[in-house]
C-alpha cells in the first residue's frame, strides 16, 4: 500500500530547542506495521460512524494509546481503506457525507469516562483512501502523562481493520445500551466533551497511531 508522509520536522525541532539541555523523546503511540490499514475494499467493508473512539488494546499491548510522559501532540497517522465507488456513495448517503475524522486528547475519570481536553482539525479522509498518511497538527497539542489519543469522526472513516485476535479491541463513546446502533450521532463534537467508553468491540482495530514529543 502506498505510504504517504508529510514532513513534521519543523515542530520536531521547535520542541526539542524548546526542551532545553535535555533532548525531546519522540514516541510513535499505536505504530502500526505495514499489513495494518482499513477493511475496504474487502467483500466485508467496515467503517468506524458518527463516534469517539480510541484503541484500548492490540495484543498484550494494554493502554496502546495512553501517553507515557507529558508533551505535545504533533501528528497523526491514518492507515485508510479504499472503499469502492458503490461502496464510498453507501456509506457517504447513510452516515452524512464525505469521511472525516479529528485526532483528540481524551483525559480519564473514573468509570471509563473521558474528557475531551484537545482536539486537532478535521480532516476530509477521500483524497486519502488507500493510502497511509501522515498529518501533522499546525496547531501542536498539549498532552499529560495518562492521556489517551483517539479520533473524532462525525461521519464515517475506513479506519478499521476486521477478524483480528480477541485481545485486541476497542472503546467507542455509544452509550451503554447501544453499542450496536451506528446511526446516532455520538462524537463528542461542540460542546459535547465528555461521555464515558463503555462499549468495547473486539477482534477490530482502529488504523491510526499518534506521534507525541515527550519534554523531559
């Protein structure tokens, strides 16, 4: 699959001038290897719709997109499917559109509830399908130790990878008796910031790492 990179060299260096004597650590949360990207075009094409998601799990791999040291969030990375025209109009009439999604920063509370304390630009994902690429945030944002990275996405994005192991899942922001409904419209968007993740799918993967420069 064709690897798509956008330069972020210039944030790196700003904050790693910005570190003082001691050097920023550069940490790829939720790397994803070369055979990981979304389902389509496949026969079962599956999209991740109108939610907040973050990965929870891939392997023994626990808490694969909590931050480990306070920093800054300076990209993300999208491993996109490339769903087919019938496919693409389909999932663009039912779920209101063109893809998008927005990378986020999502502080625990207790109960699996989550706080939206960050929220980078939405992205039209359509000139990306098929592709990995990297965005970096003009707007760097701040994170803290034990912040989770996820995604925001209003519409519907191929950003799922299907028929995985069942230690590897994740957690959306659907209430608690609706885990299987996919046309209400659950992102934290606005105003709405917060909800608690209890619903948990498993064998699935969303396709999207985070690039974080930690300060020391």
């Amino acid at each position: 699959m064709q690897r798509l990179f956008i330069a972020i060299s210039a944030a790196l260096s700003l904050l790693a001038i910005g570190a003082g004597p001691a050097l920023a650590k550069v940490e790829e949360l939720g790397a994803m290897e070369e055979s990981v990207r979304g389902s389509c075009p496949d026969k079962e094409c599956r999209a991740v719709t109108r939610t907040t998601a973050y990965q929870a799990k891939v392997g023994e791999n626990r808490g694969l997109m909590t931050v480990k040291n306070d920093g800054r969030l300076v990209a993300v990375t999208y491993a996109l499917g490339k769903p087919g025209p019938k496919q693409a109009d389909f999932f663009a009439q039912t779920f209101g559109g063109a893809a998008q999604a927005a990378v986020v920063v999502l502080r625990p509370g207790k109960k699996l509830n989550y706080t939206v304390v960050g929220k980078g630009p939405m992205t039209t994902l359509t000139d990306y399908f098929g592709q990995t690429v990297q965005i970096p945030l003009v707007r760097t944002l701040r994170v803290r130790k034990n912040d989770v990275i996820g995604l925001t996405i209003p519409t519907w994005a191929p950003l799922l990878q299907l028929n995985l192991g069942g230690d590897t899942s994740w957690r959306s922001s659907q209430a608690k008796d609706g885990c299987a409904d996919t046309q209400t419209q659950t992102a934290l968007l606005g105003s709405k910031n917060a909800a608690q993740f209890t619903c948990l799918f498993r064998n699935q993967r969303l396709t999207y790492s985070a690039t974080i420069i930690s300060t020391p």
